[in-house]
C-alpha cells in the first residue's frame, strides 16, 4: 500500500511539473515579461520553467525552512530567479544561511499589521 501511495505521488509531482511547463509556456507566447510566484512548491515549479524558457522570475518566500532538502531548494530557486522577495529579514537570513547571494533578496514587510486581526 505505501509503495502504491508512493508511486502515485511520483507520477502526480511529474504531472504537476509537466503542466507548470506548459502553464509557462503559454506566458512566453503571450509576451509575459515577468513570473511572481509566492510559495514553495510553486518556485520549484516555475524556477525551473522560467529559466529554460528565459522569463524574468521573482520567488516570494513566507517561513523559514531548515534541512539539507531546503538548502538545495533554496539555491536552486536562487540560481533560476531574478529577485526573490522575503517577508522578514529572518527569512532572508535563512535563504543567505543556504547559500542564496544576498544581492538577489529583498525584504518586503507584509502590507498588513498582524494588529489589524
């Protein structure tokens, strides 16, 4: 049963990393200049596609993330993106800690007071 679960999570990231191509491709038709993306899973995506198909890309980041997983995503993310814009400077401290040239983040403050709530 896990190894079923397994292999259906394979084919569904494939999936997932397939449409975001196409998605992708379809802006570069369109004359999109630039790709905002603002989470993880999302950055991965279209880090890469952005890249190959040389659009402008900008990763937003919200939390900190540790682990060797996260360090190679971060500088992977790093290498493909034009900017990538943090919430905090704890969270750009996290992306420079793997290994991210600190050039390319920029700290911009949620619009919004955590008061306001």
């Amino acid at each position: 049963m896990l190894f079923r679960s397994g292999i259906k999570a394979i084919f569904k990231v494939f999936r997932l990393f397939i449409y975001s191509g196409k998605y992708v491709y379809d802006m570069k038709r369109k004359k999109i200049d630039i790709i905002h993306s603002n989470s993880l899973t999302s950055n991965i995506y279209f880090a890469f596609w952005a890249k190959l198909l040389n659009i402008k890309f900008i990763a937003h980041s919200h939390e900190i993330r540790e682990g060797i997983v996260f360090k190679i995503l971060h500088k992977y993310i790093g290498i493909c993106a034009k900017k990538i814009i943090c919430v905090s400077n704890a969270v750009k401290q996290n992306w420079v800690s793997h290994g991210v040239n600190e050039n390319k983040i920029e700290v911009i403050y949620n619009g919004v007071s955590d008061d306001f709530f």
